[in-house]
C-alpha cells in the first residue's frame, strides 16, 4: 500500500531538498522518501534492508549509457 504525505518545508529547506536530489539524480519526491526511510532505520523504526535504486535513477544511467 502506497501512502501520501503532505509536508510543509521552508525555502532554504525546500532549496536545500531540490540540490540534493539533483545531486543524487532522482526527483525531489523519492529523495524526501529514500531519506525519510534511511532516518527510519537509523532510529531503529525500519529493519535495515538493501535500499534499491529509483526507477529515475535507473533512467539516467540508461539513458547515460546509450548516448
């Protein structure tokens, strides 16, 4: 089951947020995610399991192969 979440985040946040996952190759949304998931299994929340790479991930580095 997938879930919405609506957060509020303040511009340096939110600029912050759009760096990064340009950074990281993947849409703001799946960076919010993948980091909400990496804080979960630090605190304990979430089994540590082998975190999988985004379908835009995937995307780029096919995309950057063919080229």
């Amino acid at each position: 089951m997938i879930n919405r979440l609506k957060i509020l985040l303040d511009q340096p946040e939110y600029n912050a947020l759009l760096r990064l996952s340009d950074r990281e190759l993947r849409n703001p949304a799946d960076e919010v995610r993948l980091l909400v998931r990496l804080e979960l299994i630090r605190r304990g929340m979430l089994p540590e399991v082998e975190i999988q790479s985004t379908p835009t991930q995937e995307n780029f580095v096919r995309h950057e192969s063919t080229c």
